[in-house]
DNA sequence: ATAGGGTTAG
C-alpha cells in the first residue's frame, strides 16, 4: 500500500519559505543564521584568555587610557569574551579607539548573536563621535543582520555611501533569512540599475529567492545573466541553478546543467537527489544515488539523509535498511539528523517498531526525535500513545515546537481528547505560536472534531486576523459550517475559494458540495458537484447523501448508478447514504436489491448502520413483523438503534403490541436514553392507553433521568444564534414569545389543535401548551422569522428530530408568514413552503 | 566577513 508522502508538491515553495519566515523573525535566537565558529574558540586562544584575564585583574584602569587599549580589546574579542571587551570599550578615551577595533567588537557581538551588546557597541561608536565609513558601516550591518535585526541594518545601509558588492549581499542575504524575498530582489535590481558589479555569491543567493517566489521568468534570466559574466561552470552557482529548476519543478532543465557540470561535486549530487525528491521522483533520486555510489563519489550526511527520504516515497523500506547499515559503516549513524530521519522513515513505512528502537537507542534527542516519534504514534493510531510520549516530553525539558504542536493536536484530534486538546490550546496562547498555519489549522480542526464547530468557527475568525487561509484551512472550516449550517458564512468562504482558485482542491470542492447540502441548498450542491472535473468516491458518496437527506430517493439511486458506471466502486460508507435514502424515500424494493448489490455483487458485509436503514425501510412501510424477523435473522448483534428504527414505525403503524415487546429490548440496551421512553409514551397516548402512561411515567420518574436537551440553532449575520428548549435568556426573548403565542392563537383560529402528546410533562393542559411553545426550533424559528429580511428562506437545525408539534407549527408558519423554512434536524431536511413539508411523513 | 544540498507537522 502506497504511504501518504510528505506533502511536498502541494506546498509551493513559497508558502513553505514564508511559513519559515514568520518564525524566523519571530525567534531569532532559534532561527537567526549565524552561531558562534567553534574555530573561534580553539584551545590555543583559550589558554591566552586564562594569561590575559590574570593579567587584566592586575593593570589598573589608567593604564589602558594611555596605552594600547585597541590591542587589548581586540585581544578580549579573540578569546570571545564580550563583556570585557565592551567593558573596557566604556572605559577607553574616545580618541584613542581605533575603527578596527570596533570592528571586532562588532563581529564578536554577530558571532555570539548579541543584539544587545551589538547595539551598545553602535551607541558607544555614536556618542564617541565617530564617523561611520564604509568599512565601519559594513561591519555595523554585517552585525545588525547578523543578529536579526534586519531593519536597523537597513538604516545604517542606506547611509553608507559607497557601497561595495559584499555589502549589498549581506542586505540581499539578510531579507532572504527573514523571508522578506520580495525585498531581496528588490536589493537584486537596485544593484543592476546602480550599475554594482554582481558576483557568485549574488548570483547563489537570489537564485534562491527567485525559487521561493517562484518567478521563473526571473530566474531564468539571471540564469543567461551569469552565462554572459562566465559563471557557467562556477560549480556553486550552477548547484544554485540546479536547485532553482527543481523548485520551479523543471527537472529536465536541472538534469541537463547537472550532466553538463564537470566540476560536481558532493553538494552537485546531493541536490539531484532531493530535487527528484521533491518533484515526486523518488526513483529517479535513487539512480542518481546509484550512479554516484557505482562512481565512488564520497558521499556525505546530506546524502544519506535525501536517500532515506527518496526510500519513504518508494515505500522501500529495504532499501532504507540497507542506507541504515552504509550510515553505521560511514560513521553517519551517530549523528542526530541522521538518526531522526532514520526514526521517521522507519515509521513512514510502517514500521514503528524499529523507529522506537532508534529513538531508543539515539545518544542524543532533540524536538525533532521526539516530535518525528510522536507523529509516528499518531500515524498509527495510538492518540494515546503519542499524548504520553508528549508529556514526557515536556517532563525531560524538551521544548515543543511548532511541528510538534500540529501533530499533537492532531492526535488529540483523532483521539476526541479535549482537554488534552485544550492543554495544547493554552500552550499555544501561552507562547504565541497561533501565527502558524499548520498550528491554526490543526487547532481548529481538534476543536471541531470533538464537536465545538461553533467555537472552531471562532478560532477561525480569528485566524483570519492575522493569516491567509489555505485549501487545508477552507477543507477543514468547511465541515464546521456544514454542521452549523451556517450559510453566510459558508458563502463567504465560497468567495474566497473563487478568488483564491481553491476549488481544484479535491477536498475543498468535496466540502463544498457537503456545506450546500448540509445548508438545505441541494440545486447550488448539484451545480458545484457538476463543476468537479474529477469526482472521486467522496464527491460521489456526499451527494448521494445529500440526495437522501432531502427524500429525493430516485435521485440518489440515479447518483449511485452514475458512479458505478463511472467507474467508481461504492465502498459501505457510500451504501450507508443510499440505503439510508431509499428509506426516507419510502423505496422498499431498491433499497432491498442494493443491500443484496452491496453483499454479492461488491462483497461488502453489511454493519450496524446498514441494517439500522432496512429496518427502518420495512418499518416505516409498515412491513413491521417483517423488521422484527430481520433484526432476529441479524448474523450481528443488534444495537439499540436497530430496535428503535422499528419502534418508531410501530408508533406510525400504531402497533402497540409489538412496540411494548421492541421497547424492552431498547430499554435493555440503553436504559438511560429518555428518547425511547418518550416514545413508547406517545405510542400510548395515542392509542388513549392513558393508564400504560401514568405506569411508564412513574418507571421514568423512578429513574431520575434527565432529558437529552433539545437544542436548535439559526445563522442571522454570519453569527450562529443557538436555542436551548424552554430557554428564556436570549436577549430578543420577549419579543419571540410573544410572536409565536400570536401564531398559535391563530392557528387556532383555524381549527388547528396543539399535539398535547408531544409533551411527556405532568400537568395541565395549558402549562403542556407553554411546555411546547418553548421548543428550542420554535424559538430559532420565530427569531428567524423576526430578524432575517422578507424573502430570507428561514433555515433551522436541530440536534434532535423535530417535534410533532413544531412540524406542524413550521407548515402553518410558511403559510402565514409566507416565508421558506427549511428545518434540518437529526435525521433529514424537512422543507417548509405554503402549509406542506416535503418529507411527506418520512421521517 | 556574504553564496549552493539534508531531518519533524495539519
């Protein structure tokens, strides 16, 4: 089975430098380029440090304001010791400081990445009156830059007068570590116009940019540029041009400056190897590996590395054993990239354990040991697993990282784990990471997936404060509105799918065609399913179900036989939406030739759910002792759903005898559910089995059970207003109140009587009336109807099924308010329009 | 003193 790869043709080179940058120059400890040269430190200079700092306890402070106090100073920074160095820079008299031993300072302050003690050194140089020159000022930016502070390098840039080559690299250099590409190039063309004399180092480094703006137009003419200065066969700028191609995804023109380069060397190779990567041809990197190991090439870190990466896409894992034994006899295998790309391609191909044992046995374990392990748990399922490995984690002072955050919110996500989820919430808050994309949207995807679309649909609001959404952000916000129901917005994230060419996104385009149908707005599903150029099984399975949802069995059935003459085969989910949509069609007989197509013709054993929908179907067509036989022939055991499907047709069908017997077995299987009770109660009122009632409801009252709330909701400008049954707190409660009393007074007026049944509550009539009038949907009704404009179809869910009573309710709304209601409940679309509903009676 | 290739995520 071919392993998910990483995803990195989707991700565009910019996106995936620009995600660099924004952490870049939000940590410039962890991110800002250069760390302190070991060689700087070399144990030579360490025993003169020990010599000098004897030495400097003895020499008293007059001393240095005659003497040579530059030779000192210089002598501190050598040995890196900044503070003195500084120190003694306050010290000095201004006069007698030279330039070069500001100089020195200054590059200690860039190697050591001390912004602060960099800026000190500037402030001493100003307030000493010294003129910044060319050199000076070079070195000031160098030190700016350095320590990432890229804007005051600016300002000192932009003084200097006579810049030469080097100093416009160090600028054009220092926008690309930030990620400021843009910039660089605009650096790039300031230096053609001005007429400065490029060089390699010019050359390598806005190649890159170019590549990570993928301006290919560009590149490509810097590529002829350096032709005509004679870089051609400069083997570090042709690497460069090799790395452009691959990143603009022109292999064959990165394949041929490779086989014409003569002078290749290891990074040559390495690129060709990464670069096929990339471009999703893992074997062709293999060959060139091959090559290069058939050629005695000595090959490096970076190379086993890439071949291990080209092994996970290949799902070769044997080959990855074999990279394994090459590192061990290379000495590779003790270095921590190697053993974290070892762990992550061990896991990537499926095996896991070996990844632990190389996690075990690493000497040395960094965020991304831990963070490549985690996600090897998740991969496999263990939410558990991963949401222990990350505490301890914690508890061994690892710090987590981004990378890390997204994975654990994803296992937290698999796992329905919110308040692990939470933790991971606060962490993000708690050290600003919510800048992130990958962070945003695997946050608001955890938020979602245990079940709070509303506050993901915050967090993304949010979100969109500070970040630009991608088709990952769209597919899983999407879901949420669909669950809501929340239209407006959806329409709006539409908009941007337009604006932002996302439809070509599978999952968008799928979750688009879910958010119309879950809205109630079928015509516009079915359009926008049309316009998918490739429908794949989900496609298909989303509008079968939505053809289902909204009674149009015939459609559905049309939908099913499309795709498999498409050449799709229907998987069980996809027989879960058909038969489920031959019953609330009513359509007995196809629902019973495609359960007998999913067994016999596509080998699919039928579960729960496909037996919960013919029981349903022969229930609700009244084939009751027919659906009593089934669930008995069931090879599974059935589950109280199963049971209930058939007790709500006993209640259609008004079978009370067989309705006490089914509801025994529902009251075995969930004794806590009110659900049944209340309809097992409304099986006997109807039948006026008045005393059956006062006995179950004293077996109820026994019980102590609390009722699932009812709960509906509504989208009136873009926010999600939601209505609890019986709840008065909404601020506009009055008025909605008042609105459905004059409702009901005239649907009395017409000879319509409220369902009293509906209601399983001890009192009198008119208290059972007021019990009714606060069902949640006539609230999120009535408050549609008084904020939404004329003409607005009134779109309400709720979480359970519609009550008796507010389906009548809702008929004579449409009809004297003159206004479209579409309900969507727990169990289908129920569509309002002149006193009828297009459910017909299945429910 | 600046440049080219390599590891973890939704």
């Amino acid at each position: 089975m071919a392993k998910t790869a990483p995803p990195k043709i989707s991700v565009s080179p910019q996106n995936k430098n620009h995600r660099d940058s924004s952490i870049k120059s939000r940590n410039a400890f962890f991110f800002g380029k250069p760390y302190p040269k070991s060689t700087l430190f070399s144990s030579h200079l360490h025993s003169s440090y020990t010599t000098l700092s004897i030495s400097s306890s003895v020499i008293e402070a007059e001393e240095y304001k005659i003497s040579d106090c530059n030779r000192k100073i210089c002598e501190f920074c050598e040995v890196g010791n900044l503070r003195k160095a500084i120190e003694l820079l306050h010290m000095s008299p201004k006069i007698k400081i030279e330039s070069s031993t500001y100089c020195s300072v200054l590059q200690l302050c860039a190697d050591t990445n001390s912004l602060q003690d960099g800026k000190q050194v500037h402030s001493i140089i100003c307030s000493n009156g010294v003129s910044i020159d060319g050199v000076l000022g070079t070195k000031l930016v160098f030190m700016y830059v350095s320590c990432g502070d890229i804007r005051e390098g600016r300002l000192i840039f932009d003084k200097i007068a006579n810049r030469k080559v080097f100093l416009w690299n160090l600028m054009l250099t220092g926008y690309a570590w930030i990620g400021d590409f843009e910039e660089s190039v605009h650096i790039f063309r300031k230096m053609l116009d001005l007429g400065v004399e490029v060089n390699s180092h010019t050359f390598s480094s806005i190649l890159k940019c170019f590549a990570a703006l993928g301006s290919r137009k560009e590149g490509e003419w810097a590529h002829g540029y350096l032709l005509k200065l004679g870089y051609g066969s400069h083997n570090i700028v042709v690497n460069s041009l090799i790395s452009f191609y691959f990143n603009i995804r022109k292999v064959e023109s990165a394949r041929k400056l490779f086989d014409e380069l003569s002078d290749r060397d290891i990074i040559s190779w390495n690129s060709m190897v990464s670069g096929y990567v990339a471009n999703d041809l893992p074997e062709e990197g293999l060959l060139v590996f091959k090559e290069l190991l058939y050629l005695g090439v000595n090959l490096d870190l970076s190379t086993v590395i890439s071949v291990l990466a080209a092994c996970v896409n290949c799902d070769n894992v044997l080959l990855g054993r074999a990279v394994h034994a090459l590192a061990i006899k290379a000495c590779f295998d003790r270095r921590i990239t190697f053993a974290n790309t070892l762990l992550d391609m061990y896991s990537k191909c499926g095996d896991l354990h070996d990844a632990i044992l190389v996690f075990e046995k690493m000497g040395e374990r960094s965020v991304v040991s831990w963070t490549s392990l985690i996600a090897g748990y998740a991969r496999e399922g263990l939410s558990e697993g991963a949401i222990r490995l990350f505490q301890k984690m914690k508890s061994e002072g690892v710090r987590p990282d981004i990378f890390t955050i997204s994975t654990i919110l994803h296992a937290c996500a698999c796992n329905g784990s919110l308040e692990d989820g939470k933790d991971v919430h606060n962490y993000i808050k708690g050290n600003d990471i919510q800048s992130n994309l990958f962070v945003c949207n695997s946050l608001m995807d955890m938020v979602f997936k245990n079940g709070h679309p509303n506050e993901a649909l915050g967090l993304f609001v949010a979100m969109l404060q500070e970040l630009k959404p991608d088709g990952r952000t769209i597919a899983c916000i999407l879901p949420a509105c669909a669950s809501l129901a929340a239209l407006d917005r959806g329409r709006e994230i539409h908009g941007f799918i337009l604006r932002n060419d996302c439809f070509s996104d599978q999952h968008v385009a799928n979750a688009l065609v879910d958010l119309y149908v879950k809205c109630g707005a079928l015509a516009l599903a079915r359009l926008l399913f049309d316009m998918i150029l490739t429908k794949d099984l989900i496609s298909w399975t989303v509008m079968i179900a939505g053809y289902g949802m909204h009674g149009f069995g015939k459609e559905a059935i049309a939908a099913f036989n499309e795709m498999r003459q498409a050449g799709i085969e229907p998987d069980e989910v996809s027989f879960i939406s058909i038969l489920y949509a031959c019953s609330h069609s009513g359509l007995l007989n196809e629902g019973w030739i495609l359960f007998n197509i999913m067994q016999h013709e596509c080998s699919i054993a039928p579960k729960l759910e496909h037996y919960a929908c013919i029981v349903d179907l022969l229930a609700r067509t009244g084939k009751l002792s027919m659906a009593y036989q089934f669930i008995k022939s069931m090879p599974i055991e059935p589950d109280a759903t199963i049971w209930g499907a058939l007790l709500c047709g006993c209640r259609i069908h008004h079978d009370v005898k067989l309705a006490e017997k089914v509801a025994e077995h529902v009251f075995e299987l969930e004794p806590e559910n009110t659900g049944y009770y209340v309809l097992l109660a409304n099986i006997y009122s109807e039948a006026e089995k008045w005393e059956e009632v006062k006995k179950l409801r004293e077996r109820i009252g026994g019980r102590g059970l609390k009722k699932n709330p009812g709960c509906s909701w509504i989208e009136v400008k873009g926010k999600v207003h939601i209505f609890v049954s019986g709840d008065g707190s909404h601020l506009q409660s009055q008025k909605i109140k008042s609105l459905l009393n004059e409702l009901r007074s005239k649907m009395k007026e017409e000879g319509y009587f409220p369902k009293m049944e509906y209601s399983l509550i001890n009192a009198d009539d008119l208290e059972k009336e007021m019990t009714l009038c606060g069902h949640s949907e006539k609230l999120a009704m009535a408050f549609g109807i008084l904020n939404l404009p004329p003409g607005k179809t009134i779109r309400v869910t709720k979480n359970l099924r519609v009550c008796g009573d507010c389906h009548e309710m809702a008929k004579f709304m449409s009809k004297i308010t003159r206004r479209e209601i579409v309900m969507r409940d727990s169990n289908r679309f129920h569509h309002f329009k002149d006193g009828t509903c297009s459910c017909r009676g299945f429910w």
